[in-house]
C-alpha cells in the first residue's frame, strides 16, 4: 500500500526556511500551519507540502481550506492523469483533457489558480517525458510546447510592490515566502511606504504573485511594476 507524505516537524521546517536564527525562532513560535515532507514526483520543486500526498504522485497545490479535502483530490487528480497517459494523446492533448477535469472536479481547490494550472503543466511534461506516447502520435508541437515552456520558467524577470506602514511579521513572510520560492528579494524602507523587489523567473513570480498580492498577511502589496503589465 502507498505510503502518505510524513509530517514535518516545525524545527525543520523552521530551518529550510528561516535565513537566520531569529527569524527561524519566530517561525516556530507564530507558524500554527502544518507542513509535510515533499515525496511527490517532482523531488525539486517545493521545500514542504501544504497536505500529505501519496508517494510518487505529483503534487498540484490545491487551496481548499480542508487538508483531507486536498488530499483526497490531489489523489483523484493522479488517477486521472495516469489514465490518459496510457492513452495516445501527446502532452498538450492530455493538459487540456486536466484542465477540463479540474475545472468540473476542483473549483472549489483553486483550479483556477496560476500555480495550480503551472504544477499541472508541469506533472504533464514530466509523466509524458518519462512514459511516451507511441510514435506515431509524437508531434512537433509536443517539443515546441516543452521549448516554450522552458523558456518561459527560466527567463529572469522582476515584479516591484508598494507596500503603506509595513510592520514585521509582514516583512518576515515576505522574506520567507521568497526563500521558500527561490526568489531574491530587495527592500527600501521609507517612512510610510516599503518598495519591495522580487526578482526571479516568470514562473516562480507569477506564482509568488497569485498568493501574495493585495492579502493582509503581507501588507496588501500594489504592484508598481510588474513584468506581465508592460
């Protein structure tokens, strides 16, 4: 039987996350969420998973405010994936056939969101690369998508926030969410106003972006520049 991701004790989690001692400390005295060690298929991509998945599946970043509820999709959303990969669609067939599926299956998971849509892209990619279609169905496209995928996640953009009467602990998730995303940060505190820069891939802005602009708990950023606003 399939094992589930461990639960993850909140001192480690402290030390992925936290860039020194005090900010680990206040981590493990504020942090009341619960975090899992990350056993999906994709060993790279997070720190921590938000809810527990079973090992090997690919974790897609659902937001129900139920951990059970994640979970249990997150599972339904592997099935599905596994089952059209036995089929003869190439890798862009089979991320709409998803697509479709998870707006029906998850709305109320955040199937929507960009970084559910992008883990999803990114489960097909990956499960396609390692079990091809037959040949004859694989197409030139199925490598232009990839190719302009991979350009899009490795290119080097920055978004810039304002936020008014920045207080500490949004300043620590700030810092924390960009450590745990693999983003840098900048800030230049002024009397009123903080200007962050968040620099990075697109991929990794834009999901720092979905989560982090206009909440309370990091200040209700405004972008002041952001590179898909040109």
């Amino acid at each position: 039987m399939a094992k589930m991701s461990k639960e993850m004790p909140l001192k480690v989690f402290s030390k992925k996350v936290g860039i020194d001692k005090q900010e680990q400390e206040w981590i493990e005295k504020n942090d009341k969420d619960t975090h899992y060690y990350n056993n999906s298929a994709l060993k790279n991509e997070w720190l921590s998973l938000s809810y527990p998945i079973y090992d090997g599946d690919y974790y897609f970043a659902f937001v129900n405010d139920k951990v059970r509820v994640n979970a249990q999709a997150n599972a339904k959303a592997n099935r599905k994936l596994r089952e059209l990969t036995t089929s003869f669609l190439d890798a862009e067939a089979i991320y709409k056939e998803m697509y479709q599926f998870f707006q029906m299956q998850f709305k109320q998971h955040g199937s929507s969101d960009t970084m559910t849509r992008e883990e999803l892209w990114r489960a097909v990619l990956d499960i396609r690369k390692k079990n091809p279609a037959p040949k004859r169905e694989v197409k030139e496209s199925v490598m232009d998508a990839y190719k302009t995928m991979h350009e899009t996640t490795l290119k080097e953009e920055m978004i810039t926030y304002r936020v008014k009467g920045m207080q500490k602990p949004e300043e620590q998730k700030f810092i924390r969410s960009a450590k745990m995303m693999g983003l840098k940060i900048t800030m230049d505190k002024g009397k009123k106003d903080t200007v962050i820069v968040m620099s990075g891939t697109k991929k990794k802005l834009r999901d720092f972006d979905a989560i982090a602009r206009g909440k309370s708990s990091y200040g209700d950023p405004s972008t002041i520049t952001h590179f898909d606003e040109k």
